[in-house]
C-alpha cells in the first residue's frame, strides 16, 4: 500500500482507502455487522488506514461497526464521519450550532471512541459556506477535544472553492473520476495551494466505471442507483456522477478501448485518479469482500501512458462534459 499525506491533518493515509456507504446499505442490500467487520478488517489487513462513514449510513449503524473495528485493531486507523444529513428538513436554516454539537456527540457514542479523527460537513446546501459561525463551531469542538480537524463534503467545486477560504478547514470530500473531471481544473490547484487534503468519493461513478454493467442490467428498488437517477432523493450527481445511464454505457464501451487487456475496469479507473497529485485518497466501497479485492488491485496497474490520459480526456470532452462538466 502507498500513503499520501492528508493535507493540513498531517495524516499519512492509505491513497486508496475505503468508503462505508455501501456497507451502511441503501444499496440494495440491508445492513449487516458480520458483513461490515468483514470487510472492514479485510480493508485493514491490505494495509488501508483511513475509513470514511457518515452517520446516516444505515442510521448508525455503519459508525458503530467502524468505531468496533477500530477498538478491536492495534494499527493506527483514521476515522472519518460526517454530520448534517439528518436535519429534516435538509436547509441551511436548519444547520444551527446546537444541532451540529448534538450529532458530534451522538457519533462519539456510535463508535465509542473520545475523539474524532476528521468530521466532515455532509454535502449541506450551498448558504451554509456563507456562514462562518457554522465553522467556528468546530473550534470550540477541537478545544473540547471532541474532533482533531474539520472537512467538508461537497456537491460543486463551487462549494469546495468556498470551503478552503475558512482556515480551520483541513480537507474537501468530492466527486472526482473519468466522468467528473472539473475539480481537476481550478480547485486541485487551490487546495494545493492551501494544503487541503482531497478525499476522492464516488470514483467509480456508482460503477459504471467498473464495466460491469449493460442495458440489461437492473437496481433494486431500494437502490439509489434505481430511485435517484432524476435527483428525487438526494442530489442526482451522487447517483452515476449525474451522468445519463444510457450515455455511460456508451462512454464505458469507448474506455475498454483505452485498456483492452482488463476486463474489469475498475481498477484502471481507480488508478487514473491516483495520478493527480492533488489527490489525498479514493474512498471507493465494498459492499461484499470481492468488492475489496477489485479496488485493491488498482496498486498493480501501470501508471496510464500519455496516449491513454488523453484518450480518457478526449472520451470525457466528447461524450459526458456537456452538461455534466458544468452542473457541479
């Protein structure tokens, strides 16, 4: 496993790490802890040392089986959750100190740890990076000793751009892969510049970018991949990066001609990310140990040619950036 270091954290984290949705459910699939500690010390015993949930994650559940793992292990593991998405209704105006303070607290009690590693902001709307007593809040939270840094999960670049400009924030959460290449442009460079950590979520654009899937291919209903394709739950660029179905697989078909040799393209879309040095870490899931294993393997491809770089780019330019490229 290689490590890079996670911005101001001083963090040095597996560069691919692992993501807990998946194992959190609403994928299909109902939470279960003997799946969760399966894979969660697979993850650790392949050396990854950096674990991202949520507390909506299977309504806590997820945080409990991560906060398990770590009490269990001897290794350093970093714990990252994320705080905001059980505000109902999900609004600026909801997000109040006091609310903020009462989830941190219940996602201490979740993992039954004393501190937490990194809390980040759960993709809130886009009023609350206008609002600096939000951000001050996390202060007083780390001289309590309650949290060590603060990080923000973001929809837009527009939302991470605003983000870095508060001081005490230590990394950007965001939606970055072969059908999401903005963040490349302007934001990479920003929070170079302000020694921002990124953690790359969704890399695999809810797998499309595995090649595993055709026309044919169905969701359950109680998979977001099914539900949200439109945005009717959450934001819709969770759900395929906000690309079309249809026009994925098409773009996909187009990449298994850049690496004809694997034929699964998970890994080769994994390690695209890892080129970007601005990268901190990819946060792909698992939602069953193979899962694991295909991420893993992302370490053994070669480092894309030239040719190979600019042929994803010029895919990206002609198939997917009209209008996805402009809407987050």
């Amino acid at each position: 496993m290689n490590y890079r270091k996670l911005g101001k954290t001083g963090f040095s984290i597996s560069e691919i790490s692992l993501g807990t949705w998946q194992v959190g459910g609403k994928w299909g699939d109902p939470f279960s802890h003997e799946n969760a500690d399966r894979i969660l010390n697979d993850a650790v015993d392949a050396g990854i040392n950096f674990i991202d949930t949520a507390d909506v994650y299977g309504d806590g559940e997820s945080e409990k089986a991560v906060g398990r793992l770590v009490r269990s292990r001897s290794e350093q593991i970093y714990v990252a959750t994320k705080c905001g998405r059980r505000l109902q209704p999900h609004t600026s105006e909801a997000y109040q100190p006091a609310a903020l303070r009462q989830f941190v607290e219940d996602s201490l009690q979740n993992m039954g740890l004393e501190t937490l590693d990194l809390i980040q902001l759960h993709c809130p709307p886009t009023e609350v990076f206008y609002r600096p007593e939000i951000f001050e809040l996390f202060d007083r939270l780390k001289d309590e000793g309650k949290i060590q840094n603060l990080g923000v999960s973001v929809e837009k670049v527009e939302e991470g751009l605003k983000a870095i400009e508060f001081s005490n924030v230590t990394t950007v959460q965001i939606i970055f892969n072969m059908f999401r290449q903005r963040p490349a442009e302007l934001f990479f460079t920003e929070a170079l510049r302000r020694d921002v950590g990124i953690i790359v979520r969704v890399p695999l654009a809810s797998g499309l970018l595995t090649g595993k899937f055709s026309a044919d291919t169905t969701f359950s209903a109680d998979d977001h991949r099914n539900f949200n394709r439109q945005g009717a739950a959450f934001d819709k660029g969770e759900t395929f990066s906000g690309v079309d179905y249809e026009t994925g697989l098409a773009a996909v078909n187009k990449l298994r001609a850049v690496f004809p040799d694997d034929t699964n393209l998970a890994p080769d879309a994994l390690r695209w990310i890892l080129t970007f040095d601005a990268v901190s870490c990819i946060i792909p899931g698992a939602s069953k140990p193979e899962h694991l294993t295909s991420n893993l393997q992302a370490m053994d491809r070669p480092v894309p040619t030239a040719e190979q770089l600019a042929t994803v780019k010029k895919i990206y330019d002609e198939h997917i950036k009209n209008p996805v490229h402009y809407l987050w």
